[in-house]
C-alpha cells in the first residue's frame, strides 16, 4: 500500500535535512515499512574524501582556523549532497552526544578522526563505537584523560562516560566514578600531535578498582563492557538512547511507552543503533500531529535544508560567520552535555543569526540568476514553487502572507529585489523552522 506523501516528507526532514519533491513521490510508493528500509539504506553513502592536509597538525594560528572552516564548509556541503543523510544526521547526533569542543582542544586532525568515526560506526551498535571514542585523542583531551594517572586519578572523563554518554544521572555511584576514572588511568594520546592515542602502562594503575560492586584489575575498555553487558545496567543504557534518539529524531516529551518499545527493539537487535531508528520511526507516535510539529530545527539543520534547496554551496553561502550568533557552531559545543534542543533555538539572538544567513543566500542566489524567472509567475505559482523547492508546505496564514507580499512587491519594487527578499523570506518562514 502506497504511503501518505506528508509522512514520506516528515520522515525525510527527521531522517535527513530535507525533503525534495522528487524523492517524496519515490518514496510515496512505497509501502512505510519499504520507504523506512530506503531511508537507512547507507550503500550509496560516499567515500570519506576529507582532503589529506586536515590529518597533519597546522603550525600556526590562522592555518588552524583555516582548516576549521575548511572542515566546516565540507561537513555541511556533504550533508546537503549526500544520497544518504541518514549517515550524516547521525554524525550530527553523535558530535552533540560523545561531545568534544574544538574550542578547548584546537586540534582539528584530532576532530577529523573523531568524525570519521562517528560517519563509519555512528548507525552501527554502541559497544564498538562507545569503545572507539574512549581512546580518541580528541576526546581524551577534551576530558583531560591525559593527566589522569596512577596515584591522582582525574575524574572527567569516567564520570562523562558514565552520566552523559551511556547511563545518565544517578545510575552509578561516586565510588563507581573513582573506580572508572583508576582504571581509565595511562590513556592518553602522543605529546608531538595529539591526535595520536598512546597507552601509557607506567602511568595505569593496576591495583584492584571496585566498580559496578565487582573488584577486579578493571582496565579502561572493561568499565565500558561491563555498563554495556551488567544485567542492570543494559536496560538502563538502552531505555537512556532510546530516549535520547527520539528526542533528537521525533519529540521532546515522549510517552513512556513509546520509550518501552524503542528501548526494548534496541535491546533485541543487541544495541544497534540503526535498529532503535528502525524502531522509532515505525512507531505509530511518529507520524502523529504532536511529533510532526513539535521539532524546531537547529541551527545545522536549518542551515543544511537551505543548502540543500537551493543548490548553493558552503563557501560561497558562508554559514561559518552566521552559526555561532545562531547559537551552533559546528564541532564547537558549548559544553559537555551538548546543546539543547527545540525551545531553546526560538530566540531574538538566534534568529537574527538565521536573518542574516537567510539573506545573504538571498543575495548569492540572485547574483547566480536563480529563480530568475520568478517576476514572470502569479503569486500562486511563486509561493507553490517555494514549497516544492524547500520541501515544505505553508500554512494558509503562511501561504497567505507570502502571495500578499509577491503581488505587492512585484508592482512596486519594479522587480530589483523581487527575488533577493522572496527567497530570503521563504527561509525564514515558520515552516521552515521545524523540521
């Protein structure tokens, strides 16, 4: 049975960044069970062709901040391009969740390894990926796991590992930290680029750690193994992630048993995490009214859906200068906990960020003869090409403002500006706003 195009393009937006008509009625045809399997289907997904220069540590100041922006312009570019979103929503997923900040580690090699592996493993199950990122410099440097040594144990990152990456709070205990934090002791990365992981036996201590209420020699990777196979706290974890992904991909405030169901698949497929997406947007919840419009789009995913709309790409658009006064700066989280979500992108401040952007893509798109037919078309087949190229669909208020606006600005503007404002105000449209 063909399935609801409005649901095809909901689930495009949450999978992905944006829903493009043609793709839309593709997926229409198929029944929802098929049009989900096509959304995760990763064997199309690219090369990783991140250029070689980002893996060698830059000498000075200005050619860090120049591979920063290089690695920003490129991330965003591939998630407007890419035949397979869903990859890149979950690096996005990731770098919000197993958090680093390129503010404190200024290593940009070390971030590209980091997101190299949130691009190869981030649908793949937990245990390999969570094993993975505990020993990448990036992350052993954002959590000063280099100063974590036997005799004075640093406690940041085993507590991280065990509140805000795998069991949230008061699921552990503060001995369970200490215990943690000794056995993580001695992994470090190499002092002459720190974006190389080096295991220090000297500085490990092996003294018996008691954790989870079993004393044994716990080494690093062991605590992760054990939160991830202790009879007490899989459930926990699963029930953790299972929330954790259908607030990022669904809703804010799901029902408990809704959480039951996700947590319970993703337990089942041994904590895989394409299996938890499976589970959620196969779930009746997901295409209810309450979900389809309860999701602000951040500041990355707004930004990427005008890419993707408009064709136009990250260096010419520019999003670098306008993210951080939106409030997300790519690779640059402003703490450990990662950012927010839905209300808190509805603000002054950050929606100036948004009027820029919106209007300097306005500017570059009429620069490069886009649309450059619009003056010719009625309001009507203005407004409704807008919604087919943003993958949106008006409101009848929204609809309404926007034919007024056209006419009026169509007869007295002389057409100079037509198509500048139209697009830019088709950005900032409200829905464009939630995804």
């Amino acid at each position: 049975m063909p399935s609801n195009a409005d649901d095809v393009a909901h689930l495009l937006r949450r999978s992905g960044f944006h829903a493009p008509a043609a793709r839309v009625a593709q997926l229409a045809q198929l029944d929802w069970p098929a049009a989900v399997e096509a959304v995760l289907d990763t064997t199309a997904n690219p090369a990783d062709d991140m250029p070689a220069a980002w893996d060698t540590i830059a000498a000075t100041g200005t050619e860090i901040s120049a591979q920063f922006t290089g690695l920003t312009q490129w991330w965003l570019n591939r998630c407007a391009t890419t035949p397979t979103p869903i990859v890149e929503r979950m690096v996005h997923f990731w770098h919000g969740h197993f958090v680093v900040a390129f503010s404190k580690i200024y290593n940009v090699p070390a971030l590209v390894s980091l997101h190299r592996l949130y691009r190869s493993a981030g649908l793949g199950k937990l245990a390999p990926i969570t094993q993975a990122m505990a020993i990448e410099p990036a992350m052993l440097s954002y959590l000063d796991n280099n100063t974590n040594v036997k005799g004075a144990p640093n406690l940041n990152f085993a507590r991280e590992l065990l509140e805000l990456f795998l069991l949230g709070v008061d699921n552990y205990t503060e001995a369970d930290v200490l215990a943690a934090a000794r056995a993580w002791t001695g992994h470090s990365f190499t002092t002459t680029d720190r974006s190389r992981y080096v295991f220090n036996a000297s500085r490990h201590d092996v003294d018996p750690k008691t954790f989870f209420g079993k004393t044994a020699n716990w080494n690093g990777p062991d605590i992760v193994t054990e939160v991830l196979t202790n009879a007490t706290s899989r459930p926990i974890v699963a029930r953790y992630f299972a929330t954790k992904l259908w607030q990022f991909f669904a809703h804010q405030q799901p029902a408990a048993a809704t959480i039951d169901k996700v947590a319970a698949d993703f337990l089942a497929a041994d904590l895989e995490i394409k299996a938890a997406l499976r589970s959620i947007f196969l779930h009746p919840d997901f295409v209810s009214p309450t979900v389809k419009q309860g999701l602000v789009r951040s500041p990355i995913d707004w930004v990427v859906a005008c890419l993707a709309a408009t064709g136009l790409p990250a260096e010419v658009a520019h999003p670098e200068y306008t993210l951080a006064s939106m409030g997300q700066q790519p690779f640059n989280p402003p703490n450990v906990s990662g950012w927010r979500h839905n209300g808190y992108w509805v603000n002054t401040s950050a929606y100036n960020g948004r009027s820029l952007f919106a209007a300097g893509c306005g500017a570059q798109l009429q620069t490069r003869g886009y649309w450059s037919d619009l003056a010719s078309l009625s309001a009507a087949d203005a407004v409704a090409r807008a919604e087919a190229t943003f993958g949106v669909t008006f409101s009848a208020t929204t609809r309404a403002g926007l034919s007024s606006w056209f006419s009026t600005q169509k007869v007295s503007s002389g057409n100079a500006s037509l198509r500048t404002n139209f697009i830019t105000l088709v950005m900032l449209s409200p829905e464009m706003q939630v995804s």
